[in-house]
C-alpha cells in the first residue's frame, strides 16, 4: 500500500468514499491489514483487555504503548499508525507534550485521546507542534467508572447536542480527525456531515467516513458476549487474510456496519 496520509484521507471523506481502520497490537497482524488494504492500523489501549484479559483499560500503560505501537509501525507498510494516548496520559499539557512525544517516536503518525471540548487546548498544543490528533467522543472507555459502565452515548436531546458541540469545538482547535463510539446511527449521521475532518465510528451507524472493530472481535477470538456493532468476519473466510480482506471490503463498500448493527 502506499503511505496513506490525513491529505488521502481528507479527500476519501470529500470524495464520499469510505476507509477502513481495525486494530492492531503486533507488526504480524498489522502487515495482515496494511496487505488487506486497511487505511489506519489503531495501537488501541483495547490491549489493556484483550491482550491482558483486564476488564478495562485503565491499566495500559505508556511503556506498554510505546512497545506495541514500535511492533505495529513496523509492520504497518504504508498503512497509518493511530496510537492511543492512555489514560492519564494527558491530564495535564505537561504530561501530554512528554508522553505524545514518545509515542511518535515509537513510529506513530497520530495520536487518539477521549474526551470533549475540555480536550481542545491540549490537542491545539499538539497540532501546533506537528502532532495530528484524532479525538474519540461518545462513550469514551477511559471514562467507565463516571459513565457508570459501556453504555450508549447521545441517546437524549441534552446529551446529543453536546457531543456534536464537542465535535465542532474539537476541530476548531485542530483535531484531523474524530471517532465516534456507541452513539444513535442518527446522530453520527448529522455529526459527520457537520465537520469536514474524517470521522470513525464503532457503533455509530453506516453513515461515518469510516468504520473501526478490535481485531479480535472481529476474528471472533474475543471472549464474552460480543456488543451488537460487532461482525464476525472470520465465519465464512478461509484465513485470517480473507476475514480481515472482507472487513476492509465490506466497510469500503457500505455493507457493514448493516441496520442490525446499528443503535437508535
Ligand atoms: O482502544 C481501542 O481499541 C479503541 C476502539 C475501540 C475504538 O479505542
């Protein structure tokens, strides 16, 4: 694949088309989605549960970020390398500056962080300073204890206006890019065409710029029940290969997320 950058992305999202983005921990599975045609390769802090089976991701650290984000850089390929800042991380601009820098270093092209508009002065410093920021709004994992567990976001007028107010102000202060997680398909619909920044979503709908799942939930290897936004794609497929190449032609081409997917 050749080096996929925010401008390739940016036009994607003018041009209507959409791109794919999964998870990754490992340069083995990252060559796999970078061979797949997958756009963006998240180093998730999602590690924190399906790699070390904690039931959140409070626990990841930045040490343990820098290593797997080195791992996937080097098996990207040309694929984009979205690592995310764990929590706690960027609490304060300090903190945020010294740890953002190692996790470019560690070969990352974009950072995420959770959060709303309060978020907009540490992202603008970054952008500032040549780091692209994707802002991750909806229901923000990091935030599970205060949102009292992984529940939908947006659901009520009250909730939804201030998400796509969050979203506006993100970009104003220099986010590249926003993923939407577990929001109403209608909400992400109206928020996606409100920025002009790419917007990912992960049970938000069909209507987002581009879709994300965890690898392993979307190879079926989670354990637990899976959320309703979650497809298997390795039921069917003959290798890991094909699965991951199904994902990436399935988002691409509109068929996933479908309407049994989706939250209202
Ligand atoms: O950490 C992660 O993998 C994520 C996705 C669930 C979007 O943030």
């Amino acid at each position: 694949m050749k080096n996929i950058t925010l401008h390739h992305l940016s036009a994607l999202k003018r041009q209507g088309e959409k791109f794919a983005v999964l998870t990754a921990y490992d340069a083995c599975l990252a060559n796999r989605c970078s061979d797949a045609g997958v756009e963006v390769l998240l180093v998730g802090d999602s590690l924190g549960m399906v790699l070390q089976g904690n039931d959140s991701t409070l626990p990841v650290t930045v040490e343990e970020m820098v290593y797997h984000t080195r791992a996937v850089a080097r098996g990207a390929n040309g694929a984009m390398v979205m690592a995310d800042m764990p929590f706690m991380s960027y609490a304060t601009l300090d903190v945020a500056m010294d740890n953002a820098a190692r996790l470019m270093q560690a070969g990352a092209h974009i950072l995420k962080l959770e959060g709303g508009a309060w978020l907009a002065e540490t992202i603008t410093l970054l952008a500032e300073r040549g780091i692209p920021v994707c802002a991750h709004l909806g229901l923000t994992p990091q935030a599970v204890n205060k949102l009292g567990g992984y529940r939908i976001q947006g659901r009520d007028d009250e909730s939804a206006r201030q998400i796509l107010q969050d979203a506006k102000a993100l970009q104003d202060a220099g986010a590249s890019m926003l993923l939407l997680e577990c929001v109403p398909a209608k909400l992400a619909a109206q928020l996606t065409a409100a920025v002009d920044i790419p917007v990912v979503g992960i049970g938000a709908g069909s209507q987002t710029d581009a879709q994300v799942l965890v690898i392993h939930d979307m190879l079926g290897i989670s354990s637990g029940r899976q959320p309703r936004f979650v497809k298997n794609f390795m039921a069917g497929a003959g290798s890991i290969q094909e699965a991951i190449s199904a994902y990436a032609g399935a988002v691409k081409d509109g068929s996933f997320p479908a309407a049994e997917h989706e939250f209202e």
